[in-house]
C-alpha cells in the first residue's frame, strides 16, 4: 500500500488550536487544448481566523476510468499556482504531487521564508484572512476516456491521518532590514498546528459530467434529434419541435432515480420548484423516448 505524502517536518509546532476552516472547489469545468480533453478546478479555503499560512496537505480522489490508475505518475495530473495564487512569489516552495494509492493524488506545499519575510513583502500578516475563500492553487486531470465522470473529490475526510494537515507560518515573526527574504525557522519559532479538524466541501465539482455526456444547462440549445430542440433558463425548459402534439408525456427523475415531476406533452415545463442540481427528462414522443441530462 502506498502511503500518504505528508511534510518531513524536522521541527515540532506550538500547541494546536481549533478555528474553522473548510477547503472548497470552484470553477470546475472540462476543457479542450488541442486534441486533449481535461477536467480542471480552482482549490480555496476559508477561515473564521486571520492567520498566515505555512503549509498544508491535501488528498484528492479521482476517476480512474477517466483519469487512468496513478494519475500523477502517468502524467495525467498538475498543481498549477498561478500568480493569482496566495503561494505565488516565490514565498511558498515544496510543492510536490505524489500518487496516494492508484485512485487518489497528494498535494502539498511549504513555506519558503519566514513569517516577517512574507509579512513584509506581501504586505500583511495574514494571508489567509478571515470571511472569504482565498485561492489556493488549481488542479488539472487529463481524460484517458471522455466518456467517463471524473468524480474528483477531496479523500481527506476519508482517513483521519488525512486531516489536521494546516499550521501557521514559523518565524523569525521580525521583518529582515535588506531586501533579502530570511528563511524560515521553525525549531525555534515553529508554527501552530490548526485543529478542528478541517471541513472538505467537494460541491463544487458535483455537477462536472464525462464531456461525451449531452447536458442542457442555462442558455445552451441542444439538439435532441433532428426536430427536437430543448431550451433551459433557470424556471422552464422550453421544448421546441415540429409539432409540439408529437410530445406525449414527460417525466422528470433526480439522480437517484426518484420521479420529481412529470405531464402531458406541454411546449413549457415548469422547473420552478425543483432544488438546484443536476436531473434527468425523459420525453415520450408517440412511442419513441429520448432522455437528457441538465442543470437547474
């Protein structure tokens, strides 16, 4: 068995204390870059405590059938940290991707210099500041078989070992007097190991499907066959066809199979009261069905 990529920490840290910090996806999406297909996601967290960061830990599960056994070793995944990033500059090193058994990927980073280098050259003392998601870095998979989910996921809550991964910067907490960064020194000012332990929200890439799968989202017309064609905005989809009698019935069904709605043949159909996610319509037209994914 594999083990998890955890820091070699050649120090100890100050005594845990508890504030609440959660780890989210946003901006997930497949994309195309020439003849490639990838899945891709912006990785935040967020605190209740203002504090400056010095390194974290985090196990991302995945799609083997997408992404391959082993994604990292195959060259199938990146950590990208863009200068948009709060670990951009230069003050943050370490960053390294290694595969945590053939389904799950690790990924880490480090400080690189010290608590008064980082605050004095990024202009605060906590980088991490309380009440909004701050950017971490992204992660990008590429598709061995687009014709899978990618199912990308955080493995931390899976294992306890996996949590309570975050600490605070070491020191020196001074500023240096040139214009050379101090590297940090965390045997005799180490940082403090953040417990509470973390919560991980993988909402965000839920609604991300395999790119050969048909989905009708906001604004998209999709072609359903020749003279079918489905407009969905946030209250109604609206079906357009060479005549709307051809349409017997309708039956609308969430992921768990469960009937949420249905009707007769109708041009307009109702999503009002359906909650936010991700849903299956099944239209009957004299005999012939065709069902579609979309997203309300």
């Amino acid at each position: 068995m594999k083990t998890i990529s955890l820091f070699t920490l050649l120090f100890s840290v100050a005594i845990a204390t508890a504030q609440t910090l959660t780890f989210s996806f946003q901006n997930a999406e497949n994309v195309t870059e020439g003849n490639d297909t990838f899945f891709q996601a912006d990785v935040f967290i967020e605190t209740d405590v203002s504090f400056m960061i010095q390194n974290a830990n985090i196990i991302i599960k995945y799609n083997t059938d997408a992404f391959g056994e082993d994604a990292n070793s195959l060259g199938n995944f990146e950590m990208i940290v863009p200068d948009t990033s709060v670990l951009s500059g230069g003050f943050y090193a370490g960053f390294l991707v290694q595969d945590n058994e053939a389904f799950r990927v690790a990924t880490s980073f480090q400080q690189a210099f010290s608590f008064g280098s980082i605050e004095r050259f990024q202009g605060t003392s906590a980088n991490i500041a309380a009440g909004s998601p701050i950017f971490l870095f992204s992660i990008k998979f590429k598709y061995i078989d687009t014709s899978q989910s990618p199912n990308v996921a955080f493995a931390n809550p899976d294992n306890p070992a996996f949590l309570n991964q975050v600490n605070t910067a070491c020191g020196p907490t001074t500023q240096p007097t040139g214009f050379i960064p101090e590297v940090p020194d965390c045997i005799n000012e180490p940082g403090v190991e953040l417990q509470n332990p973390e919560t991980f929200d993988s909402t965000g890439t839920e609604n991300v499907l395999a790119p050969d799968e048909d989905t009708l989202s906001t604004e998209d017309f999709l072609s359903l066959k020749d003279e079918l064609v489905i407009f969905n905005d946030a209250n109604t989809l609206t079906v357009k066809t060479a005549s709307i009698d051809s349409l017997a019935t309708y039956s609308i069904f969430d992921l768990s199979g469960r009937n949420v709605a249905s009707g007769l043949g109708v041009e307009e159909i109702s999503i009002a009261a359906l909650p936010s996610g991700l849903y299956i319509i099944v239209l009957d037209f004299s005999g012939e069905s065709v069902a579609k994914k979309f997203v309300k």
